[in-house]
C-alpha cells in the first residue's frame, strides 16, 4: 500500500511541477506586455525590410511566444 501511495504523490508532483511550469510560462509571456516596460510606439512605422524588423527584435523582443503547449 506504501509503493501505490508513492507512485500517486510522486505523480501529483509531478502534475504539480509540469502546472507550475505553465503557469510561470504564461506569466512571463505577461510580464513581457508592451505597458509593462513601457515600451509602446517601439515602433513608429512598419519595418521597411527584414533587416530593421531584425533590429527591433534585437532592442525587444515583443512578439508573442507560442502557447500552444500550454
């Protein structure tokens, strides 16, 4: 009876951990909200080439992520 009830609380950790790990994803993908640091109007025009679409990359990265894991 003590080996089932390991495997059951190993499993919720693990549930737990793999929740946790989601959750912090999703909050950092928050975090990182233009409003948050103040960075609206990076942008003052669309990017005339890959190049400059690059280069504001570099400054900020303000595309969203893929969620689709989540």
């Amino acid at each position: 009876m003590k080996s089932k009830n390991k495997t059951n609380n190993a499993a919720k950790e693990n549930e737990f951990a793999n929740a946790n790990k989601n959750l912090e994803r999703c909050l950092d993908q928050m975090a990182n909200a233009y409003s948050t640091y103040d960075c609206t109007g990076l942008i003052p025009s669309r990017p005339e080439n890959e190049a400059q679409l690059e280069s504001y990359k570099e400054v900020y990265n303000y595309l969203p992520t893929d969620t689709g894991n989540l």
